[in-house]
C-alpha cells in the first residue's frame, strides 16, 4: 500500500526520494507510533510521522495535504455504524434554510451599531442560543454567530456560509501559494510568454565583445562589430497577494500566476496579506502573526522603480477598506484605503489582478470601491487581463 502513496506523492510533483520512503518504512518498524487502545494505527499519527519523514520543506505542506488526502480518501469513514451519530454533524445536516422573502425581512445594522450591540451581547449572554434572532448563537437571523442567515454580522465561530460577515471572531490559518506548481494551461502558458515580453527591460541590443574580436580577426584586422539582443532582466516586481476567505476558491490559478512570475521576475519581492492591506504584512503564512512586516518598511524599502502588482478577489465589506477597525481579524487603527493610497503614491506603476470572473465585478460593492482606489487599474485574471496590464505597467 506504501508504494502507491509514494507514487501518488511523486505523481503530485512532490520532491520525495526513496531514501525518505525507506526511512519511513524504518520508522513504522520502529514502532515510533504505535497503535491506539484499540489495536488499530490512527490516521492522525501516520499523517504527522509520514510529513516529517517525507517533506523536507514546509511550502510543500499544502500540496502534500492535498495528496495525502486524495489516497486516503475514505479510510477514516470505516467505522463502527452501531455507535451513536455525533450530535453536532446531525445538527449541521439540519441547518436552517432561509426563503428569499424570509432574507428581506432582515434589516442589517451599520457599523457602529454592530460594534456596540455586540459588546451589550457579551455583558447580558450567560448561555448558548439557536435559532433566534437577538443571542450570539447558530442557525438563526441574529447578526452574531454562525450557520444562519444575516445580510450583514459578525460570524462567530463555524465556517463561512453567505460571505456577508463584516467581522470573523475565529482563528484562521492559510496556506502560502505554491511556488513551484506547473503551469497547467494553455492560456496560463501563452500568458508567460507575455510576462517574457515585459520582463525584458533597458536596450534592444547590446556589444557582443567576444564575437567582435572573432570576427575582427577574420576580417584582417578591420573592426567587425556585432550586437546581440541585451541579456539583462532588469524589472523590479513588488507582488501583494491577497489570502485566505474567498480567495481559497483561486488558489489553482494563483498558483499558476505564482509561478509565472517567480519564474520570469530575477528581482522579484512578494508579501501576503487578508482582503485588505493594513498596517502589516507577511511572508509566511504558518508565522504571520509571529513574523510580520510592517507595511511601513516596505514603503520606505523599495525604490518607487518597483512595478507594483496586488493579486485577490477585492471581495470583502466595504468596511474593510473604508473603516478604521473594518478588518475581519484584528482592530486596525487605519483604513485600508489609506495604506493602498500610500502604496499606490509611493509606487507609481501598479495594477491589481483580479481572479473574479468579470461579469461579476459590478454586483460585488468592495470591488467597485477598490476600483476606485486603483485608478481602474483592475485587470481579470485572463490572457488578455494580464496583456493588458503587462502593457500598463511597461509604459
């Protein structure tokens, strides 16, 4: 069975050699987990043993993930059906559904409302709550909580269902993009091509000092001067990728762009950051609490000679990026409209690139705001969004 999750792993472009599969086999020999009261290995203890034998670099952790979890696919379902079914998975499956009129009949409360009435909420709450309209609770039209409906809350806990949450009370982890993930389209590849184009910077030619002597000789000593095209990738790429949230939906294709761009880019320097950006970025997603750089820094460490290229979806409340405080995750003390002002006034050529379908882009208010900011320098993931903005940005 091991041979086939090593080939599944080398099938899913993993850099795993038969020396980490054997010191794998030599861990299980070893006993180095063992199995559980009941006899049986846990899935949990092989994932853990089998990543750290097999992956030697954590920006492979989401691509082994995803391989580990497509060969084991079902193993963890092999239970015994005779015991009780958990209580919260039957409560899940039974969720309430909301009609559309049901939705209308919701009014939304603004934001300083909001912040206020949910402080009341935690000063009067003493238990949990379902189904209402008022608690912090699940399933209900309250605008504190999760597994219902509101056209406009703060989502407590459980996962995102409407996209309407101007707030996330939870702990959220990412996923940094993978770097080396092959470029799996036509349409991506053809856009390489393009970044080909706009990554060749300064003159059309250059002396080729070597050829000229060769050719000088041959002619008897009468100067032969020959060109070449000029080598030299000079562009400078500062790229500010949005994480996380709704962007889960473009990883594949961000990836590819990823690629492309580590690819065809020498000076190349990229951040992440959630939605909006604030006051601080990062580079890890695992350490972005812990290792954060301050978008301050980065304005005064680059040279306005940088081409500035934001990537995400631009899908969020408009509280995001015109509230102090709007961020889902943490109290920012200034909008994020103001730290994109100043990024796009320090670095005059800048574009945004959005893997929203087009066609969408004029039902999603945020979208129409950050256009805005932007100048309308917002371009669709697309073979000719990216000529477009190759094109911009190398004038």
């Amino acid at each position: 069975m091991l041979i086939d999750f090593f080939y599944t792993l080398r099938s899913a472009k993993l850099p795993v050699s038969v020396k980490e599969y054997l010191t794998l086999l030599e861990a299980l020999q070893a006993d180095v987990v063992g199995p559980n009261s009941d006899g049986a290995y846990g899935i949990d203890d092989f994932y853990y043993l089998s990543r750290t034998a097999l992956v030697k670099d954590e920006k492979h952790y989401d691509k082994f993930d995803r391989a580990f979890a497509a060969y084991f696919k079902g193993v963890e379902m092999l239970t015994d059906f005779t015991k009780e079914v958990p209580l919260d998975w039957l409560k899940k499956t039974l969720e309430r559904e909301f009609t559309a009129e049901e939705k209308a009949k919701i009014e939304k409360m603004g934001w300083d409302e909001l912040m206020e009435t949910l402080k009341k909420r935690f000063e009067e709450q003493k238990e949990r709550h379902e189904g209402g309209s008022k608690w912090i609770g699940t399933g209900g039209t309250s605008p504190f909580g999760n597994g219902g409906y509101n056209p406009q809350g703060i989502r407590i806990g459980g996962a995102g269902k409407n996209k309407s949450a101007v707030k996330v009370w939870d702990q959220r982890a990412y996923k940094d993009y993978d770097d080396t993930q092959e470029l799996g389209t036509r349409n991506i590849k053809v856009a390489l091509r393009r970044l080909r184009k706009f990554a060749r910077e300064g003159h059309e030619e250059e002396l080729d000092l070597d050829n000229t002597i060769q050719s000088t000789a041959a002619n008897a000593g009468y100067l032969d001067i020959k060109m070449r095209p000029e080598r030299h990738n000079n562009v400078k790429v500062l790229l500010l990728m949005d994480v996380g949230g709704t962007m889960d939906e473009h990883i594949q294709r961000v990836e590819e762009l990823f690629s492309a761009v580590k690819t065809e880019f020498k000076h190349l320097e990229f951040y992440y950051f959630h939605n909006c950006v604030y006051d601080f970025m990062w580079k890890n997603n695992k350490r972005r609490f812990s290792e954060k750089f301050a978008t301050w820094d980065i304005l005064r460490k680059y040279n306005k000679d940088y081409k500035l290229i934001f990537v995400g979806d631009a899908t969020m409340s408009p509280y995001e990026i015109l509230q102090p405080g709007g961020s889902v995750e943490y109290n920012n003390e200034e909008a994020g409209a103001e730290w994109i002002q100043r990024l796009t006034h320090t670095f005059p050529k800048f574009a945004w690139i959005n893997p929203e379908p087009q066609g969408v882009w004029q039902y999603r208010q945020s979208i129409a705001v950050m256009q805005q900011l932007m100048s309308n320098r917002m371009y669709p993931l697309t073979l000719r969004g990216l000529e477009d903005a190759m094109r911009m940005l190398s004038k």
